[in-house]
C-alpha cells in the first residue's frame, strides 16, 4: 500500500515531507520561505486534481499548490501591511478562505489569490476557524498579546465584518496556541471545536459560544 505523506510547517527548515516518518525531505527550497507558521490541506479535490493546499508564511504572505506540492504560487495582494503578510493561522471555509495575520483577519472569495480584510486589524491572531459553514457561517479567532478587545478569543457571525468576545468558559487572559474543528455531524450543521492554550484543552458544540475544560487523560502541569 502507498504509505500515508506527512507534511510540516516549520519555523527555519521551510516545508517539510515525510511519508514513512524515517526521514524527512524540505519542499521546494528555494522557492517556499523557510519560516512558515501554518500548513493547512483542503480535504476536496482541487481542479487539477490533487488536494489544494495552502501555507501561511513568517512575513512573506500566502502561498498555494493545486499540484500536490510540486510548484507553489504566493499571494500578498490585498494583505495591507507588513504585518498582514505574517500569516499565522488559515481557515477554510465553503468557497471562503481565512487567514489569521499578525494584523487581522482577512477573507478571499477567490481560492487566496486576492484578499480583503476582515475585521480585528491591529491585533496579533494567532488561530482561526470555521465552527459553521452556512447559515450563519461563524468563525472564531484567537489574539495574543495583552492588546485585544475585552477578551483573547472573539466570533464573528459575517464573515468578519464585526467581532464579539467570547467570555462564557475561557479566561479573558487565556493564551490560544491553536483552534481545531472538527466534521459536521450527521443532520448538524454546527462543528464541535476544541481550543488548546496555557490554561489546557476546551470544547465548544454551540459554535464557540460556550466553552467547557477536557482535562481527562492529560497532566494537570
């Protein structure tokens, strides 16, 4: 059987490809920034066949392939700053893609070849993620730092156009290494989302609205 590809971001050794876990090989060195902070797979079938995949660079903007890895096309139209093209954090959505930069949200209808922004600028997000797709899609953000808007983790039920803090069951100070949805159940249409920070693991099944700890089977330190 053909061994499962494992692919990795990482901060100095570019993106990095395994697929027996032995030894690992750098792709496209050359083309891709060696710093990158986030890779994420589109689990649909691209247009050319292969998953698109998509990478969030330290400083550099967005890059995607359609290919499989193989050729990579980077994007900063529309990140406004220097700080914007530090792409942290991707989400994507039904025909939406996301990102998380260290000045704001920004939205792309277009598969990441063009973006607005969406919302939050000036903060540093550090993760994002669809908890719905439709009706109404909602989005949760993580922001680092003690600059934030009354809380660390916010939702946003239009696409970014306005934000709300998010109090019940998190800590206004938490601090959020990664936000992770996972499928929509069966007849649902909300996902169940789980955040990870300094103040452990926690679980949302209402769209990010409430918040409740999963402590069993981790270390209390």
């Amino acid at each position: 059987s053909t061994p499962a590809v494992v692919w990795a971001a990482t901060m100095g050794s570019g993106l990095q490809k395994t697929d027996d876990g032995k030894a690992w090989k750098q792709v496209s060195p050359g083309t891709l920034p060696v710093r990158l902070w986030r890779i994420a797979i589109d689990p649909s079938k691209g247009p050319q066949g292969p998953a698109p995949m998509y990478l969030g660079s330290a400083g550099q903007g967005f890059f995607k392939s359609l290919d499989g890895g193989k050729s990579w096309q980077g994007s900063i139209q529309g990140l406004q700053s220097a700080a914007a093209r530090n792409v942290r954090a991707i989400a994507m959505g039904v025909n939406e893609l996301l990102i998380g930069t260290s000045d704001g949200a920004y939205r792309s209808a277009d598969g990441g070849r063009t973006w607005q922004a969406a919302g939050l600028a000036g903060y540093d997000l550090s993760a994002i993620a669809f908890a719905r797709y439709t009706g109404p899609p909602t989005v949760i953000a993580a922001i680092d730092g003690v600059n934030n808007p009354g809380a660390r983790v916010v939702l946003t039920t239009d696409l970014g156009a306005s934000w709300a803090p998010i109090k019940q069951g998190l800590a206004p100070d938490i601090v959020v290494s990664a936000i992770a949805a996972g499928p929509v159940p069966a007849g649902a249409n909300l996902r169940a989302v789980f955040l990870a920070g300094n103040a452990g693991v926690f679980k949302s099944d209402d769209g990010g609205q409430t918040w409740r700890p999963i402590t069993k089977g981790l270390r209390s330190e």
